[in-house]
C-alpha cells in the first residue's frame, strides 16, 4: 500500500512551495552520517546514533534582546524517507 503525505512550505505569502513524503518506505536507521562546518570553516563529517547520547549544538536564529547564541539538542531518531519537491505553484 504506497501512501504519501503533501505539505505546504511557507516561503512567501501563501504557502507556494509543496513538498511530497512517499511514505511507502521509511527507513530508521541505527546510525548516520552528517555533514557539517566547524567553526574555523573547515568540513567535517560525524556519526550519530539516535538515543545514545547523540548531542548537537546548531547556531542560532534568533535576533531577541535575550536571546542565546545556540541552541542544543538531543537527537532522539532519524529517518530516511523519500522527498519529492513539486516546486513553486
């Protein structure tokens, strides 16, 4: 049974953007890969396993008066599914 799942993306007003989850195939793995910049501009790649103690540390966004440089987390699980990118309408 293959099902999928279409959602709107705001990029502008209306939502113009649609993406497509095929969810026919969806994949947890134990373990993955990521790629990232370190803070002297290098790349650099590290394995995560979700649940195991997995923390990241990404830059923030925010622009509050208070607001902190970073935020943290805890990766929890990770999937692997298909995405379809139907482009703007």
């Amino acid at each position: 049974m293959a099902t999928s799942a279409h959602f709107p993306v705001k990029s502008g007003a209306p939502y113009d953007l649609l993406i497509t989850l095929s969810c026919n195939n969806v994949l947890r793995p134990k373990r993955f890969q990521i790629n990232y910049t370190t803070y002297d501009m290098h790349h650099d790649q590290d394995t995560l396993r979700p649940g195991q103690g997995s923390a990241v540390m990404l830059l923030s966004r925010e622009d509050s008066p208070n607001f902190h440089p970073f935020w943290y987390a805890q990766v929890l699980g990770a999937f692997l599914i298909t995405v379809d990118y139907a482009g703007a309408e």
